[in-house]
C-alpha cells in the first residue's frame, strides 16, 4: 500500500468514528473499566453495521442517520420497515414543498 491509500483508509476511520459520536449518542461512557468501555464501542459498531444492512436490504436512499431516528421512533411498533421509510419520505417531500415560496399562486 502506497503512503496515501494508508491514509485514505485511515480517513474512513476517521469519518466512521465521527458519525458513531455525532448519531449514537456516545458523548461519555457509561463505566470506566476498559471492558465497559470497549462494549460500549462495539455495541455501537454493532448498530451502525445493522442500520447498514437494513439500508442495503431495503435498497434505499435514505440515510443512515433517518433510518437510525425512525427505529429510535418505531422500535415497538408492528409496521414494516420498508413502509415506514416510504412515509417519511413521502413526509420529507410534501414538507418541503410546504416551505416553498409561490411566486404566481
């Protein structure tokens, strides 16, 4: 591996790692052992894989983070994943039109 290939993937660590604190939520951990600390970062790991795998299964554009909130929102209801993604897009989209400024109407 050439200097900036090493680089380019330690970048992607990098990246992971930031999106792990800024949507898991991990701003402290919870023990101060150096097992509770290292589960604490493999449950995280654990849930953005999944979230990626859902995300890869569904064959959607959402983002991790969306499909992150909507199992944070929904985790106990009985809807198919795949419905509610396309709810909340449907949502995102009428929203959006809804702040839209009309120049003719």
């Amino acid at each position: 591996l050439t200097i900036a290939q090493l680089y380019r993937c330690r970048w992607q660590i990098e990246l992971f790692f930031k999106w792990i604190k800024q949507h898991l939520r991990i701003k402290q951990f919870y023990g101060t052992t150096e097992n509770a600390v290292k589960t604490q970062i493999w449950i995280a790991i654990s849930v953005y894989v999944l979230v990626a795998i859902v995300k890869k299964q569904l064959n959607t554009e959402t983002s991790l983070y969306t499909i992150l909130q909507i199992l944070s929102l929904t985790l106990f209801e009985k809807t198919n994943l795949d419905q509610l993604l396309k709810n909340t897009e449907m949502q995102m989209i009428t929203h959006h039109n809804n702040n839209q400024l009309n120049l003719f109407n």
